[in-house]
C-alpha cells in the first residue's frame, strides 16, 4: 500500500474526474478482505455504501483490512487506512486521522453523500485502536 504522502504528492497534481480515478484505483490495490470479516461487527455505520474495516497487530504495529461495495467508497476507505496503516496501535489511537486527510479536501472534491462516513470509518479506525493498545 502507497504512503499517505506518496498519495497525497500524486493528488496534488491531478484535477476533476482525475482524482476520482485515483480514489478508485486506491480502493482496487486494497488487501484482499475476506467475506467471512464482512460482518455487521466490521462495518462502519453511518456510510452512504457498506464499508467494512477490520483490524489485526502483527507486533507494535497495527494492520488494516477494509473493503467497500461502491468503488469511490472503498478510495476513500483506502485513504484513511493508508494514514494508519502498519503504525503502533497506540499512535494511531492518538493521531489526528482527519487533520492528515485535510490536505485531500475530500468535502470539496465529492458530494456530501459521498464523505458524511469518513468520520465514522476513523472513529471506528481509532476505536480499534484504542482498544489494541489496551
């Protein structure tokens, strides 16, 4: 999975329809999530699309899974997991997911049908880690 400031550097030079195709070619090089995870336990409520997000530690380091049923959803999900991804559970319970992801300015980008989840797949995000760190 690409860095969130490799992404972000690529962003930057792209426009319009543009960046769409770089949300969904972010959620299509997502990690394979099986659909045994996709459970109502994994899944973000609040989602305009089904979003699911399941986490696992492998170490310090805390690894996500996700997926989504609509392709622009499942960029954005792939987005928020790229700011946390393989980080200690502890630091992503304590980072600032949504001042990393200010720099995309996803409201100004998509519709608001299309963002009003993102706050819940990065509590939900956090809460997991939270809960990991202990």
């Amino acid at each position: 999975m690409r860095t969130l400031d490799d992404i972000r550097e690529e962003y930057e030079f792209l426009e319009g329809d543009e960046r769409y195709r770089l949300l969904i070619e972010l959620g299509r090089d997502l990690e394979e999530m099986p659909g045994a995870l996709k459970t109502d336990a994994t899944l973000v409520r609040g989602c305009s699309a089904s979003v699911w997000v399941y986490p696992t530690a492998e170490g310090e380091a805390l690894h996500f899974l996700a997926d989504s049923n609509a392709a622009i959803t499942k960029g954005i999900v792939a987005l928020v997991i790229a700011a946390v991804q393989d980080k200690p559970a502890s630091e992503v319970a304590a980072m600032d997911v949504k001042a990393a992801l200010a720099p995309f300015a996803l409201e100004n980008q998509l519709s608001s049908n299309r963002t009003q989840g993102i706050p819940n797949m990065i509590a939900l995000v956090q809460e997991h880690a939270a809960r990991i760190a202990g």
